[in-house]
C-alpha cells in the first residue's frame, strides 16, 4: 500500500511522494519490500497514485535495490481518495490466494514469516501484526516543530481483547477514541461472555497495518459494492473480529410446494454474509474437522450449525526494531537508528561495501564524524566540523566550524559556516546561511535560511503550505 500523501508528514511530503522519503540511504518504501524478500516472496503488487509511478518504479529500479522480487504496479487516479480496503477491492481479481498487506511506511527486521505461521497454525482467516517498539522507541525522543501543536498518540492507540488461552486469539477491537466518546467503559454482550468467559484487554499495542487476509474475506470485500468499508484498520479488522460470534446454519432446500410461497423466495434471496463465504471456502482444514478427534465438532454431520469458521489472530513482536514512519516523530526515530539497523536489512557482506561514510566523502582536516552517523554520497564537509547522531543525505555541502547534532539532513543541502543545527529536520535543498542557530526546528524543501538566524521549535516553510498536522 503506497498511496498515502502524507498529511502528517508536514513540508516533508510537499514535493516527495511519501513512499521516496530517504530513510538512510533507500526510500521508506524499499523496507517493508526487503522483509517481503526476506520472508520468500517473488511476487509484489504496488498500489500507488499515478502520478507516483515513474519515480517510484524509477527509484526501485537502480542496480541492486531489489533482487529477487517482481513487482507490479497498480495506479489509482490522484484525485480519488481510496482507502485501504478500496485498494484491496482495486487488485482483487489478481488474488489468488491468501494476500500479505504490508504498508509502505513499515521499518521492521522481524521475520514476516512468523507472522505467516501464526496464520497457518490457527487457520486463521485475519492476522494482524502488533507491536509494542513504536511506542517505546519514540517516547522519550525530542519531536522537531510547533510544541503546542504535538498531540499525544493516545487516539492512534487500539484496545485489543485477547482469548486468555490462547493469548494470539483477537476476541475484541475497539479504538482508543471510539472509548473515550463512550466516558471510557466497554460493554459486552451475554452472547460473547458465554463464548468468551475470560479475556484479557490491553491498550499498550500498536498496530503495523500488516495484515494476512483469507482469500474469502477479499471475495467478500469485493462484492459489497456499497463500498461500506473503506478502511481495513478502522472498518474491516473490527467487523471480522465481531463476526467469530457468527454461527452457519446450512439453509435446507425447498420442495415444490415450498418453493411457491413468497416467504420461502425471499428466504432464497438472502444476501451472503462472511459466514456463508467462510463455510463455502475450499479449505482442507474445514474439511478434516468432522474426522478429528479433537475438533469441537467430531462426529457432526456437515450440515449441522457450525461455530468458529471465522478466526482473528495476532503476531506480536516483542524484540528487535520495528516502527511506522507515519509521523514526524517515528519517520525521525527510523532515520537516526538506521547507521546501525542498515546491516540487517542489506547483509553483513553488503554493508562492507557500504560503510555509513562513504569513500566519495570529502572531510576536510580537524572535523569529526561520530560512528553512529550516516553519510550520503558525495558529501562535502569543511574544516572544524562536529557531527554526531545524525545522518546526513546525499551531496550535501556543509561548511567550516557547523555542529550538527542528533538531526537528520536530506540531499543536496548546503549548510554554511558556523552554523549549530541541534535535533532538526532540514529537507531537500534547503539553504542554511552561516552562523544560524537551528533547535528542534524542521525546515522545508528548497527552504532558505538568513545569516545568523536564530529558530527554535519552528516549522519553516512556505506560508501557503502551512497546516495544523500531528507530529506524534
């Protein structure tokens, strides 16, 4: 899913499609496509704007950024505003099988394949991925921009029902803020306590927008024309969670003299609900579970009721790295982790052949550059220079005497003497005139600064392009 413009991404995303955003030295979108290499599969479809096509084909298409995957491109037009389920609906009939969703603004090194056989094991017909890093990776980091304009996460955050015997199980689904509308209580109805006596409510897990989805829920996301859900996340996740309470009764056929009464016709015409398409799916397991002696429905014939057809589950990764670079804060947190992630991601002989500072800088005498920094190619730096916890884009030029410290700076931007850049995000092409004092501040692209300016906690950008946006 590559077809978000980036609303909380501020000047960032003006003039860069938010999948091209640099994270090191590869677009955001080029990770989650090397965890799907990772996890073994060959075959990728990217949905994106039409206008995003060329640059992104473009940027993926440089020798040795992707080797053993084919990708496919699908374009949705630039004026549509498609959710993720519609972009689901856009590729279904290209789905053959059970679909991985991954979002492109994924960074994770763990194995997706785990995820695949949490899905495998409990023949689930929903998998989600959750995690906890996001959350505790980006509290306590310092966020560039307005601080009275920093809301807190709490309304991204998902309260999660887990089945307490089998903690994998997704039992309920409610966002944070749909609680709070409701003065935070959570209601239950007899029906899911008699199925679900104990459950275990947590709030502390973020969801990744990766998601392992049964062929028969594309099926039949497809066929409700209504377009009633467009969000997988907000829409459809929760109503196939709600749904493990449905139970299939087989509907009997009707003899001739049924057949003639209006009720009877209207009954024929019932509209299909995911139950029926979860009972009619061509699957083995369905199949076996009459024959197993320790399936709940041993010794049943195949036409009485039948419960648990529909199954929602999760992966949870509790190690390693993994954040969604959605907002200023994570996309910030990623870059600064990435001088030592990158290994994980390229390979050990890879990195090798690319140490974070390149043969093709040019550093002059007497400057320093930390080892937990990264630097692009063709990056000039002066006399006197400090650099450290940064990473530093391609062709850049920064002048004598400039300390930069714990920031990130994008391609092609020219710092000039003197100058003290501290926690900031400098973009594309921007101009900083020497001896300017930058805290805490995100400077927009093509963006230039006067001598001796003095910013802290600012956004500096175009008046026109100015905006109200969520910067954690």
């Amino acid at each position: 899913m590559a077809a978000g413009v980036g609303s909380r991404m501020t000047d960032l995303t003006y003039q860069c499609p938010k999948p091209l955003l640099p994270v090191g030295r590869f677009p955001l979108i080029w990770y989650p496509i090397k965890s799907l290499e990772k996890a073994g599969f060959s075959d990728i479809i990217i949905v994106t704007r039409q206008s995003w096509h060329d640059q992104i084909q473009n940027a993926l298409s440089v020798d040795g950024c992707i080797d053993r995957v084919r990708l496919e491109y699908i374009e949705i037009q630039d004026s549509d505003e498609c959710g993720t389920a519609d972009s689901l609906r856009i590729i279904a009939d290209r789905i053959k099988t059970n679909i991985l969703i991954v979002t492109c603004d994924l960074i994770s090194d763990c194995d997706l394949a785990d995820l695949m056989a949490v899905h495998r094991k409990n023949n689930s017909s929903f998998t989600v991925m959750l995690s906890q890093l996001p959350t505790t990776i980006i509290g306590d980091t310092p966020v560039p921009g307005f601080k009275s304009k920093q809301k807190n996460s709490d309304a991204e955050k998902i309260s999660i029902g887990f089945e307490s015997s089998n903690l994998e199980h997704v039992v309920f689904w409610k966002a944070r803020i749909d609680i709070e509308d409701e003065e935070e209580s959570i209601s239950f109805s007899k029906k899911f306590l008699d199925r679900y006596p104990c459950t275990r409510i947590q709030s502390t897990w973020t969801d990744c927008h990766v998601y392992m989805i049964n062929k028969y829920i594309v099926q039949y996301l497809q066929e409700k024309k209504n377009k009633y859900f467009n969000s997988l996340q907000s829409e459809l996740l929760p109503f196939v969670v709600k749904k493990q309470m449905s139970t299939f009764v087989m509907d009997k056929p009707l003899d001739d003299m049924e057949m003639s009464s209006p009720e009877s016709r209207g009954k024929q015409e019932k509209k299909k609900d995911l139950v029926d398409y979860a009972a009619n799916t061509d699957n083995d397991l369905n199949l076996i579970k009459y024959l197993s002696l320790t399936s709940s429905s041993f010794g049943s014939s195949e036409d009485a009721p039948q419960k648990n057809l529909i199954g929602c589950y999760a992966y949870r990764q509790t190690s390693g790295f993994c954040v969604r670079a959605n907002t200023i804060a994570a996309y910030f947190e990623a870059c600064k982790q990435m001088p030592r992630l990158i290994s994980k991601f390229v390979g050990a002989k890879k990195t090798q052949t690319q140490p974070n500072i390149p043969e093709s800088t040019d550093i002059k005498p007497k400057s320093q550059v930390g080892a937990d920094c990264m630097l692009g190619e063709c990056v000039t730096i002066g006399e006197k220079v400090s650099i450290k916890k940064s990473v530093i884009g391609k062709h850049c030029k920064i002048g004598d005497k400039v300390k930069i410290t714990n920031s990130v700076i994008l391609g092609h931007v020219n710092i000039q003497e003197s100058c003290n850049i501290t926690n900031c995000i400098i973009a594309d092409s921007a101009n900083i005139g020497d001896k300017s004092e930058l805290t805490g501040c995100i400077v927009g692209q093509n963006q230039t600064i006067s001598t001796m300016s003095k910013y802290t906690n600012e956004v500096i950008s175009n008046s026109s392009q100015m905006m109200e946006v969520t910067l954690e």
